[in-house]
C-alpha cells in the first residue's frame, strides 16, 4: 500500500542507510490485523531459526501491484539480521505480541499509515487528523484494499442504485475525502479519481501536505522517541505505542 513511499524513502536515504534486503507484505492483510499479524509473525520465525544456523533464508514476498498476491508472489533472500525494520503503524492491533527471538523489531511510533505520513517532525500525540476526512494516497487508490472492492460487489450483487446506498452509508462518518501529497507520485493524475468518488457521494476532496520523515529516521536513523526499538525477546505490545517501552 506504502511501496511509492518506501521505495522513495529508500533512494533519498541509501547513502545513510546503505541497502538491505526488502520484503513486501501483500496489502489485503492490513483489513485484517490478526493475519496481518500471523503473516508478519511467520516471517519472524523463519528469520529466528535462519539465525540459529547463520545461513541466509528465503522469504516469501510479493510485487507490489493489483490483482490476486499469488500472482505476484515471489521471495527475497535474507542473510542474518541483528534489526527488523517493520514500515508499517500499529494498524488495528496487527504487529500485538509480534516477538523475534535473535533480532530487535524497529517500528514508527504511529496509529496507522495515515498518521505515518501527516507526522512532519512531531510526536505521535501532536499528529493533526480530520476526523471527517477519510484519507487516501496513491497507494490506496492503485492496490487491492477492502472498500474499493466492496463496492465493486456490491454494484456486482445488487445493481448500481443500492450499492450507491450502501457506499454512502459507509461513508456516513466522513464529509470529504483527502488526498495525502506525499511528494513519491503525481498528485495531478490522482486528484481526478479522487474528485471522482466525491462527487460521487456529494463530498468535499482536499488535499494537504505529508512527509517521508518517520520513514526516513526509521531507515536511516536517529531512532529518537517516535521510532519504537523492542529488544529481541520481547514482544511487541499497545504500551509500545503509547511511548512506554
């Protein structure tokens, strides 16, 4: 869902951060944190037991991209790690209980994905979110995620009249939709589709500024109080992310 953002964050930092082996996570996980969090977990282990033997481990990984993550599985090699970089918010309690047991896990100290790019230098209890935006980027837009599928079925299953019911009752809490210029994709090409679903549903769309900070201080440090490092051991937990390590 983040891959613009990553990649970006990975080519203005490789001097500092150097490179490293990247896995991605198939986006249809995050509308589900407990296999959100099992899939992650799974990964862990499989860098727990490679440590044991000092020998590199393949991991299953996907090709950002839509369509079904099958089609696009793949798998990185991955050498033992002494850090796991997880670029990713707490996300509805999907890294809860994650543990390693011979590397630390590296996190940003943020909600979700949306207050990862709206924090522009500042705590996570200073990251300012409209509460009657529903927020979007161009990830959101271009990959497999839960609400643009739904409505797909629902227009399949129903006919286009209820499913425009149905799309504005869940969107009954928002008054606009908003696009977050993260500065890793054209914020032009996006602002039509975006228009596009507002108007569709009589709301406003706006745009406001992010930032690749969090993710840049994550990759390439300093890991100051908004990036979580927790031991090898221990497991992640909510006290984390409230800034009790």
């Amino acid at each position: 869902m983040i891959d613009d953002e990553v990649l970006l964050t990975l080519e203005r930092m490789a001097q500092e951060a150097g490179s490293f082996p990247l896995v991605w996570i198939e986006s249809g996980l995050h509308d589900r944190p407990e296999k959100l969090r099992d899939h992650i977990q799974s990964l862990l282990d499989l860098l727990d037991a490679a440590a044991l033997t000092g020998e590199p481990v393949a991991l299953p990984s996907v090709k950002p991209g839509r369509g079904p993550g099958a089609d696009r599985s793949t798998q990185v090699t991955v050498p033992p790690v002494d850090d796991v970089l997880l670029a990713l918010g707490y996300c509805g309690n999907g890294l809860q209980g994650l543990v390693s047991r011979t590397a630390r896990l590296v996190f940003p100290r943020v909600d979700d994905c949306i207050s990862l790019f709206l924090n522009h230098g500042c705590s996570r209890s200073e990251i300012v979110r409209d509460a009657h935006a529903f927020y979007l980027t161009k990830g959101w837009l271009a990959h497999n995620n839960a609400l643009l599928d739904s409505h797909t079925e629902w227009v399949r299953r129903y006919g286009p009249e209820k499913a425009h019911y149905l799309r504005k009752a869940s969107m009954a809490a928002y008054r606009r939709y908003t696009l977050i210029d993260t500065g890793a994709y054209d914020v032009p090409e996006q602002l039509p589709a975006v228009q596009k679903m507002a108007d569709d549903l009589e709301l406003e769309h706006t745009l406001v500024p992010g930032s690749l900070q969090l993710l840049e201080r994550l990759v390439a440090g300093p890991w100051d109080s908004e990036v979580v490092v927790v031991p090898a051991g221990e497991a992640i937990s909510i006290m984390h992310l409230f800034g009790q390590d």
